[in-house]
C-alpha cells in the first residue's frame, strides 16, 4: 500500500523551509500531496490562491510523486476522502510544535487512521517566516532567497 502524505498549509507563500520539508518527507512517502487550505484566521491571502499552487506545481514539475491541490474543507476529512493516511508537518521552533500539537491532537479524534509526521526545519532555514516575507514583498524587498521560484 502506497504512504500517501499531506503537507497541508496556506502557503501564502510557499517558501524554501516548505520546499525543503517537502524534499525531506519524499525519504518517508511514496507521494506528498501539497494541499492549500482556506484558515479561517487569515480573512486575505496576500497572494492568489491559484498562481500559488501554479508556483509550487512548478517548483516540483520533475517529481510525479509530488501534487498541488486547493481545498476548503477539514483537512482530517479531506484526508479521508482522498487515502492520506499521513499528515507531514515543519516545526522551526517550540512555538510551532505547540500549535501543531493541538491541531494534531483535534486531526487524530477526527480522524482515527491520520498520524502526524513532523519534520524539523534544516537549520539554514528556521528562521524563512510567511509571515515576514509578505512584509518585505509589500514594500519592494528582496525576497528571492527565501522562495524557491521567481515572484
């Protein structure tokens, strides 16, 4: 039976830290579906949703293993639907792993069958934030080094 991941995410936008836990995740998976979620806690993506996809689609165009999807639905029930038996995660730091913990912990009662893999974040790239890169972005800063594509 194939292992079938999730690296669910809003990606907005997708950087080399997600790039690399992708690459890495490849060791433990047979395929990894890249999936862009709607999260209720950011009301506006900075970036379109669909040229998101169309960026991480093309970083990962040589892998058949790896896809892109947009959902907007719970991500337990998607991966039910779908046969992802696998939730694949990046923790930079403790903060991230006591977020991630929670949202694990809410995933498995949801749905008994998805495990949560976290991947720690390659040292060079723990500190490649979304959140700061849309900041540099919106006012003209070079964020070249921290995406794995061209904006």
């Amino acid at each position: 039976m194939k292992k079938i991941a999730i690296f669910p995410g809003s990606f907005d936008p997708f950087t080399k830290g997600h790039e690399d836990i992708v690459i890495r995740g490849l060791k433990l998976f047979d395929e990894i579906i890249i999936a862009i979620g709607h999260n209720s806690k950011k009301s506006n993506r900075y970036f379109e949703v669909e040229k998101m996809a169309e960026l991480i689609d093309g970083t990962f165009e040589e892998f058949d293993n790896i896809k892109v999807i947009i959902y907007n639905e719970l991500t337990a029930e998607w991966a039910k639907k779908h046969g992802a038996k696998y939730l694949l995660r990046g923790l930079r730091n403790t903060t991230d792993f006591e977020y991630e913990n929670s949202i694990s912990q809410v995933n498995k009662h949801l749905n008994k069958d998805l495990e949560s893999v976290f991947l720690i974040t390659s040292p060079e790239l723990a500190a490649i934030n979304s959140t700061i890169i849309r900041e540099v972005h919106r006012y003209g800063g070079d964020v070249s080094d921290f995406l794995p594509y061209e904006i």
